[in-house]
C-alpha cells in the first residue's frame, strides 16, 4: 500500500475544494477505499477524511419521505424507526448487508460508491487486463471464473455487476442523490459500462455527496427487500429485488409497484417492464411469474452466471407475492 | 474494573481425566494474554514479505530488483539468483536425500502464485511498496490448470494405496441390483483464523524461531537441516496457535526465506503471510473424484465394491488425497477393488487438511449406499444396519472397538428418524423442501512414542512440561487433569508448560494422534513421580509418613496420607519442606526400553515410528454417524442445515466439553464443504481467483444449526493406555454426505459433485 498524506476536512467546501485536487479521495467509513487500497487498486495520494463535518449524519423522516445524511452509518439507517415503517425495503437492504461489524463503519455516501466484486478488478498483479481499471487494457473476466457476473446492462467491455443492496432498494422508489450544487435521481447516478466502465456514476471530480431523499409512497411503506446467496449472512446477494406495492381499493388490483433488482445488473436495475405488466392488473401467482419473467429482458450471460437469468425472475415474483400477501 | 466474573468450574471431578473442565488457558485467550507468533515484542525487526509468480508454469528468466532497492526503506531483495546454500530437509518419514540443495525462492515456477522473490525492509508498508517495483521476466510453458483439463491425463496409479479381495467385478456383475455414480469434491483450504507467519533471529549459528505449529520438534528439524546446524541450535516456540486443521505440520517455504534474510541481515525479521498467500503458499484439499460402483442382492445384501478414485497433486510432488480411505471399513462386503491415482496440476502440492482422505472417500461411499437404498426402496438407516461389518475385512483383524451400530440406532433414535417419510420430496413446509439425511465417518487411531517431564516443586505446584502444542483442541487441559488426577490435587495447582521444541519430544498434533500419544507419556511420567515421593516419604527419616507402617499413600483432596487414616497428612508443599526437597523431576516416554539417543531424536522429529491403526493385533478406529435435516427453497435453489444430531464412538473422553466442542468445529466446517467452500480455478492462468475470506465462503453463525453430539464409545484400552480414540479429525467425517443425502431426500436431485450451491439446485 502507497504512502499518501491524510487530510481531514472541517467544512464540506473544504472537502469539495481538496477533493479536486489529482490523486485525493474522499474517505468516509474506509471500508472500501482502504480493502481497495491495500488490493493496489485505489491508490490515494491524499485521503481526505470527511467523517468529521458537521451535520451529515442525520436521518429525518416524516410525511414527505426520509433525508438520510450522507455521514449516517449504515447500521444507524437499518435500525431507524422511522424508516422501518415508512421504507421497510431500504431498511432491509441495509441490514441484510455486510455484516454488523461493517455496518456500523460505513456510511450511506460511501455504500452507494462501493465497487465491484469482480475478481478480476481486485487483483491488479495476477490480471493486468481490467477496462474499467485501466481503460484500454481489456477484461479479463470475458472468459475466466464469471460465477457473480451480471447479466443485464453489460457491455463488450466489461461484464461487472453492481453488487450493494441500499442502492437497489432507493432506485426502487425514486430516491434522489444530493450533491451539494445539484440533485440526480438514484437511477440516473448510476451509468452502465458503455464503452466507459471506468465511470461508474456522474459524479464530478470535486463533488461529494451530501445527503439521499426517498420521497414517501405508499409502495414504499408496503415494501420488502429480498437477497437470495448460498450462504445465509455476509454475502453478496446472488440476485436480490426490491419490491413496493399499492392496490386499488379492492385491495387485489395494482395501482402502483416498484421492482429493482440486485446482484444482476452493471449497476442497480429498476425493472420498469416488470412494474407495467402488473399495473392496473389483479395480482395472481400467474399474472405475478409472467411478468417476473420480463425482467431478464435482454439479459445475456457468460458461462457460469447463467444461473441468474433462472434464479432472479423468481426472486422478483417471490418479493412481489410476499408485498401483495400472496405468500 | 471487572472484566469478566470468576468462572465457575462445576463439580470437583472435572480436574481429573473424563471431567468437563472449561478450557486451561481459556481466560488468557479471550483477555488477549496469550502471544501467538507474530505478536512477539522482538526488538529491531525488519519486515519480509513474499513476490509471487503470476504465470502457471515455466522459468524466471530474470529480476530486476533495482528500483526496489532503491525504494525507501529497503533492506534486501531475494530472487531466484541467491543461492541461499540450503540443504534439502527430511521428508515426513525422515528420509533425506544427501546433500540436496533447497532453494524456497525456485527459478522454475511450477504454480502461479508462487512465491519467486522477497523484499525485506523497515517497514512492512515500505516492503509492499517496493515489491510493486519489481520486474519479472518468464519464460512461460504451457500448463495444466485441473485435473479436468484434457491436458491432464489419467495421473499416476499410486500402488500402495491400491486394495482388494475377493473377485469384485465378478461379483459386481452377477449382482441383481447395481449403481454407480461419479462423486466430485473441489479443493478446499484451511482458513484457520490465525495466518501463516513467523519472527526469527538469530544469536550466532543459535536460531529461535516463534512460529504456529502443530508439531514443534518436527519443524525444528526442518530448519536445522535446512541451515546445517545442530538440532540443538533451533528453537521453534508455539505455545498458542489459532487453528491448523492440518496446515500448520511442516516448515514452509516462507519460513526458510525469512530465516536466510534474518542471517543475512543480521537482524530479526518477521514475515506475515497475507490472507490471499495464505491460499497459494501451502495446499489445502487436493480435488478429487471417484467413480463407485456397488452391487447387492435384492434384499440389499452387499455384493460387491469397486473403487476408482483420483486426485490433483502438484508437478513436483505427489499428496495422495486417498478417495478409497474409508471405502473398504465401513461395511461388510465380500468382494472389493479401490484404486487411487494422483493426477499433476500445476498447483501447489495439496496437505492435509481435517479428515484428509477419509473426508472425501466417505463422501463417495455414503452418497453411494443412500443411492443404493433408493434403487432398492430401502430405509438407507436399515441398509447400513443390514451390511454392518463385524470385523474389518481389509486387514482381517477384528476391531479393538467399534460402536458404529450403537451411533446410528442411537442417533436416529435422537433425530426421530422413525418419523422420516421414505420418498424424496415428500416433506414439506412451506416454500421449504425438508430432507433428511444421514452420513458415516470413521478414522483411524494412530500413536506415535512421545515423551513428558513432571515437577513436583517446593510449593507444592506440579508442572507438566512437553513440547506437545494446542492448537484450540484442549492439549494444556487434559494434560493437567491428567497430572492433577495423579498426585488428587485441583487443576489449579498444574501448571503445563507446551509448544517449544527445547521441551520434551511429542508427536504431532495431527491424524488425532496428540492426545493419545502424550496423555501416555504424561500419565507414567507423573505416576513415576508419584512413586518417588511415595518412596521418599515412606523411607526418609524426616519424612513424618515414615512411621506410619504403611506400605503406599494416597493422594486426594489435595493431602497425601496413608490409606485407612493411620497417622497425619500433608499437603503436597509441606511433604517437599519435610523432606526438604525444591524439586522432584521425572521424565518418562512411551518408546520400548533402552531406546537411544538417536531413536528418540527420530521419534520426536519424524513420522518413522507411527503406529497405524491395524499394526498391532485389531483394527482401530473411531466412528461417528452423523443425521442432517435440510431445508431447501426449491425456487432459489438454497440449502439450509436445519438440524444435525451426530452420534460418535471415540472410545474414552478424556474431557467431554472440549470434546463435544471439536465434533461440533469438526461438522461446522462439514456444513461449509458441502454448501459453500470451492477453490475456484482460473483455467487460462491456473490462478485461484476466490482466495480471500470475502469470495471463499465458510460458515458464519446464521449457517449452523442447533448441533446435538452424543457419545457412545466404552473405553478402548487396546487402541490407547488410557482408553481413548482421536476425536478431532472424525467430526467432519460424513457431514458432507449426510448433507448432500438430505438435498436428495429434500429435493429428488441427486449432487454429486460438492459444493451444493444454489445453481446445481434450480
Ligand atoms: C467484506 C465485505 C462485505 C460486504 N458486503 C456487502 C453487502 O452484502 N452488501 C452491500 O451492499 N455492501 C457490502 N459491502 C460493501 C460496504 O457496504 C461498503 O464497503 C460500504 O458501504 C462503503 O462505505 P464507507 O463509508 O466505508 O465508504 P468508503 O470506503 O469510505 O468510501 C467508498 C468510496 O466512496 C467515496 N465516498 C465516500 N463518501 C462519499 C461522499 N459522501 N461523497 C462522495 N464520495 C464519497 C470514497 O472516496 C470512496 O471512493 C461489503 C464490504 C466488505 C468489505
Ligand atoms: S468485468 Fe469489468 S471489472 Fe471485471 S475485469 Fe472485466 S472490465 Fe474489469
């Protein structure tokens, strides 16, 4: 690991300044920048820490949706009373994450940014080839161990899934990163691979995140965050979907449902074709199974992460029985 | 402030042998008390750290270290281009060759991941950096990735592990009802909590190395052979390890490295493997697969078995992971063929790891007999029953003890197996699939000679002193039940003193042999001290005892008297001031008379006077049945151990709690070979791309379920002097196929090839 210098901002301009300079990182919980780091992939010069800046950490939750600060730690979120009740989904997603060790490191900000799994892209010695490590170079994945590879939103150039959960539940019901100077809805912060893995989301060099706003729906207060993995707690999910749903009076017809999916896709994935074939509609397992089905629209596969075409259209229709009361 | 409230230690029995004492140096560990090798205070070190190939296999033309050396803080770079003047060491049975020379940095690179250089600095933060520095050249040949590369052959048949009688093909022929089935295990690693590492330095051609190991007086004789200097010279210190599971046996590359750069430098260094190395720096479970064929009479009567097993080794050594281990023992049958081959990869030379050979052969056979007891309809509890084997019919020999029928009536009886519904999927909760499966295990008893010394002192403390290590399984307890039994004095009076190769000699703490081989020596040692004392006492003149006309004394409750009250008793303190002795020192071992010097060095240091299981008159073995409940999520594919109960026959306990604590370490990590844990291989480069703990899946908590151990084994006196059988290896025995049982029963589907994950279900 490379020496670099450590600098801890006092203001949030302050932070934005020093993060403009090359070779500066935001550091905020570590538990990404510093495994990556040490891995030789992320390489600081300077790491500005931003944990101390006032005012960042707070959760607020009332008629019109929740603010979370960008500085509130993941665990704080999970076990949040007012999120709990209003958005059970990203209340879920967040404890279903990592473990409780890290949880109480990492920070909302910083959980949206994490990285990729991708073996490839962790081992820069063994697998010099990484387009979105060094742009140019290839992807080494193409061919190799694929088995947590996504299968939606891919490229020729690289094949990496997007592997948090908070992310898929907030993209789910329309939240909204705040960047200090501008606002961008969760779904458009985060870019598919393209020709350009090396840019992951539309943050500015410069920019930092200051908060996230979930708006109040009712999808969101019926809602439920699903992770399906082989192994039952630390692990990243093998596909996963976050669901909301609201019927109509008659408490059997859909008004209004959100499904995002997770552990699939090159960044997190809303499913809108799977949301307008059950809109409107009575909600039956059938009806339910078809339309999950919609959601590998256009998935492609490589090798060993075929498995997810079959496994993450079940999980969507499961998350949507459960909301719907079905299971 | 309080940290913790004083433990209590139940009924005063558990300070002698078969009691449940709680864990010696328990409090040491969980306060942070105990040093573990690479926390050593040594003043002045300098940080090694280890470059690794990244190519399969060929040559490293050169290395251009300049830069690195360049690079702040840098002390030393070794390449392929030092000779570093080392000598080959013995091999496990001590066999070495004469004046071979060693070199752990080799040219030739035979696995990617190997390691090729080092560089040594202040810092270990400034080694790292300055490795990146550095730049190899190769020259690459073509490799082979896994034994299911076509480029792998068929391997090597390995003749002494080839067995048979009877006519099995013939008889597997004429068999009314026959199965077959291929049955696969990838490689799997040992992932102890504690990384491989260690300090060392020098004092003239005098070495002390702090470094986990299993097997103190073994490693210590590699590194005096390795450097030319006299057994004496070294010191291996390894009073606490935090895990082995079979990895922590043998001095290591990494381990010569650092001791060269510390000579060379004049100046202690440590080397700390990073997790990653600890993946490709040693070998876990070689992959396997076998092929078995089994054929019975439509009653379920066995025919015959016959066995073809192989397994990956490296390009430069051959390690046997011996798939037709437990094949031939578990049941009775009439006709039998196994063969192993070991196929070369190129990848480092696989060890062993908990249960080596039995693990994945009884994955073999216990799938087979459930596949079996499907074809014919049968209970697979009654089809084991019915083929129950009376004696062992590979030796011959009858069994010193075998409590297998007694482990699976009684397990089932716990599990409530009665209650089981025969046909597959016909259990259901829910979403949820449940399945019930169950799982034989068997290893054998093995001892080797080993050797003890009991102090009696002043104080009227005894210290049981070996160089015997604990590794977690309970070595510092038993050993001090065992002295704290002889003279009947609390287990707080013992002090053990372990892990330090200047001690006396003891087997290794592997093939579950320790505890039956030092328990032996600690027993005569402290008996005959008692008998000292007992002499002294009776025949000194200031001795207070001496009048008492008794011809013994007895020891309990912390007073030595003799028996039927005649006359006074002492303490232990103050019989050693009457009589005006420090200290009494005994050292006994268990090799035959008159061993000399030499035999009692090989004994120690080498494999060469091991006892295996069927040497002497019986064949002996632990057992255990293990009964798995599965909950399977048939849309997802996901597999959850709901419920284990598992019956074993290990002979005598010498402590029930930290028994009942290795079966149950023993199964936990039967759950993570049969659902998650894989080596997964890189084909186009031979790399192991999961070899980190957040990509290489073991159990966490959520994963293990309520685990009921029952134990039905009666002393064995034939299979150890005080009655025991080994108990660490055998939990994990069967767990996997017992699990993979339950899937099928759950499920319908049949998984040959482990681990069950989530796709080989949907
Ligand atoms: C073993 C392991 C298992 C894990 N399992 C899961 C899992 O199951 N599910 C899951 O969702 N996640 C998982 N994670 C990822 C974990 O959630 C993230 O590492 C964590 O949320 C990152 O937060 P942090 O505060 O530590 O970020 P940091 O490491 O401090 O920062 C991460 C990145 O974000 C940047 N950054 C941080 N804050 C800001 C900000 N406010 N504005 C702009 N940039 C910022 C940093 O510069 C850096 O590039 C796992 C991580 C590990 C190590
Ligand atoms: S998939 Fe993406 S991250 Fe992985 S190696 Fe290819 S380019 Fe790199």
């Amino acid at each position: 690991m490379r020496d670099f210098s450590y600098y801890r901002a006092s203001s949030a301009d302050e932070a934005r300044h020093a993060a403009l300079q090359s070779g500066a990182m935001l550091l905020a919980g570590g538990t990404t920048l510093l495994d990556l780091a040490k891995c030789g992939v992320m390489e600081p010069e300077t790491v500005v820490d931003i944990t101390h800046l006032p005012g960042l950490g707070r959760i607020t939750v009332d008629a019109g949706g929740a603010t979370i600060g960008a500085l509130a730690k993941m665990g704080e979120v999970a076990d949040h009373a007012g999120i709990r009740a209003a958005f059970p989904a990203v209340s879920e997603s967040l404890s279903l994450a990592a473990s409780a060790q890290l949880r109480n490191m990492a920070t909302i900000g910083g959980n949206l940014l994490q990285r990729t799994r991708c073996s490839y892209f962790r081992e820069p010695d063994v697998f010099p080839a990484c387009h979105k490590r060094n742009p140019g170079s290839g992807c080494s994945a193409l061919g190799g161990v694929t088995r947590n590879h996504a299968v939606l939103g891919t490229s020729d150039t690289c094949i990496a899934s997007y592997p948090g959960d908070l992310a898929v539940a907030l993209v789910a019901f329309d939240a909204v990163v705040e960047l200090g100077g501008r606002t961008i809805s969760v779904d458009d912060f985060f870019l598919t691979p393209g020709n350009t893995p090396e840019r992951e989301t539309v943050l500015e060099r410069g920019e930092m995140i200051t908060a996230i706003t979930v708006p109040a729906s009712a999808a969101a207060k019926n809602s439920t965050y699903l992770k399906v993995r082989d192994r039952q707690s630390y692990e990243f999910a093998a596909a996963s979907a976050a669901v909301g749903l609201e019927f109509e009076a008659d408490g059997r017809t859909v008004r209004d449902i959100r499904v995002a999916l997770g552990g699939v896709a090159t960044k997190p994935w809303r499913a809108r074709n799977v949301e307008q074939a059950l809109t409107g509609k009575v909600l039956s397992p059938e009806t339910v199974e078809v339309a999950s089905r919609l959601a590998m629209e256009g998935a492609v596969s490589h090798g060993a992460n075929h498995y997810k075409i079959e496994l993450a259209p079940r999980v969507v229709a499961r998350a949507i029985l459960k909301v719907g009361g079905l299971v | 402030m309080t940290i913790m409230e004083p433990r209590k230690h139940g009924d005063a029995s558990d300070g002698t042998v078969g009691g449940r004492q709680t864990r010696f140096e328990g409090n040491l560990k969980v306060t942070g008390g105990a040093t573990y090798a690479l926390e050593y205070p040594v003043e002045g070190l300098a940080y090694a750290i280890l470059v690794q190939s990244t190519i399969p296999a060929g040559r490293v033309v050169s290395v251009d270290a300049e830069k690195a050396l360049a690079a702040p803080g840098v002390l030393m770079v070794l390449t392929p281009d030092d000779d570093m003047g080392l000598l080959v060491a013995s091999d496990w049975g001590g066999n070495r060759p004469e004046n071979q020379p060693y070199y752990p940095l080799p040219r030739q690179v035979q696995y990617n991941g190997q390691s090729i250089a080092a560089v040594v600095a202040e810092s270990r933060e400034q080694a790292v950096e300055a490795a990146r520095l550095i730049c190899i050249t190769y020259e690459q040949t073509p490799h082979v990735a896994s034994f299911n590369d076509t480029a792998a052959g068929e391997g090597k048949v390995m003749d002494n592990l080839t067995s048979g009688w009877g006519d099995a093909e013939a008889a597997l022929a004429d068999a009314p009802v026959q199965i077959e089935g291929e049955y696969s295990t990838p490689r799997e690693y040992h992932v102890a909590m504690e990384p491989h590492g260690l300090t060392v330095k020098w004092d003239g051609d005098q070495i002390t190395v702090w470094e986990p190991s299993q097997w103190s007086h073994g490693m210590a004789r590699s590194y005096s052979e390795w450097f030319g200097i006299p057994y004496e010279n070294v010191r291996l210190i390894s009073p606490f390890i935090g895990g082995g599971f079979g990895s922590k046996g043998a001095a290591l590359a990494h381990g010569a490295v650092a001791a060269f750069a510390s000579r060379k430098l004049g100046r202690p260094v440590k080397l700390a493997l990073t997790r990653p190395q600890n993946f490709t720096n040693y070998g876990g479970r070689a992959a396997t697969r076998q092929r078995i064929k089994i054929g019975a009479t439509e009653d379920g009567i066995l025919q015959a078995i016959v066995h073809r097993g192989a397994s990956e080794t490296s390009t430069y050594a051959d390690w046997p992971e011996q798939t037709g281990a437990a094949t031939p023992i578990l049941y009775k049958v009439e006709n039998f063929s196994s063969q192993h081959r070991v196929v070369p990869v190129n990848a480092v030379t696989p060890g062993a790891l908990r249960g080596p050979g039995k693990n994945p052969s009884a994955f073999g056979i216990e799938s087979a007999m459930e596949e079996l007891a499907y074809k014919l309809g049968m209970d697979p509890l009654e089809l084991r029953l019915k083929n129950y084997a009376d004696h062992d019919y590979q030796s011959g020999k009858p069994w010193s003890t075998r409590r297998l029928r007694e482990a699976l009536t009684e397990g089932a009886e716990a599990f409530g197996w009665s209650k089981r519904s025969h046909e597959p999927r016909s259990m259901r909760d829910g979403n949820q699939l449940i399945g019930w499966g169950i799982g034989c295990g068997t290893f054998p008893v093995i001892q080797a000679p080993s050797e003890a010394m009991i102090r009696i002192l002043g104080n009227g403390r005894v210290e049981v002193v070996s160089g015997a290590i604990d590794m977690g399984q309970g070595t510092y307890t038993i050993l001090a039940q065992t002295a704290a039994e002889v003279f009947g004095i609390p287990v707080d009076q013992v002090e053990v003193h372990l892990g330090d190769s200047r001690l006396p000699g003891a087997a290794i703490a592997g093939g579950s042999m320790l505890a039956g081989s030092i328990l032996g020596a600690v027993h005569k040692a402290a008996t005959a001290a008692r008998d000292e004392l007992i002499g002294l006492a009776l025949n000194d003149e200031k001795s207070p005892l001496r009048d008492t006309g008794a011809n013994t004394l007895t020891f309990s409750g912390g007073r030595i008297a003799a028996p039927r009250d005649q006359g006074p008793s002492l303490t232990l303190s103050e019989l050693m001031a009457a009589l005006g002795r420090d200290e009494i020192e005994i050292l006994r071992n268990t090799l035959p008379e008159g061993a000399t010097a030499q035999e009692q060095h090989q004994a120690w240091t080498s494999m060469a006077k091991v006892q295996g299981p069927t040497m002497g008159e019986y064949s002996m073995h632990s057992w255990c049945a293990h009964f798995a409940e599965v909950r399977v999520d048939e849309d997802f594919g996901t597999v959850r151990v709901s419920r284990i109960v598992s019956a074993f026959d290990c002979g005598r306990l010498y402590n029930p709690r930290l028994v009942e604590s290795q079966w149950r370490g023993g199964i936990i990590m039967g759950i993570g070979q049969a659902l998650l844990e894989e080596g997964l291989v890189d084909q186009r480069n031979g790399r192991t791309v999961n070899g980190n703990m957040g990509d290489y899946l073991v159990p966490t908590n959520a994963d293990v379920p309520h685990i009921e151990v029952i134990s039905v084994g009666v002393p064995d006196y034939g299979a150890s002097a005080l009655g025991g059988k080994g108990v660490g290896e055998v939990g994990i025995v069967g767990v996997a196929p017992a699990i993979a049982n339950a899937v099928f029963h759950a499920t319908g589907k049949r998984v040959r090839d482990l681990p069950i994950t989530l796709e080989k279900l949907i």
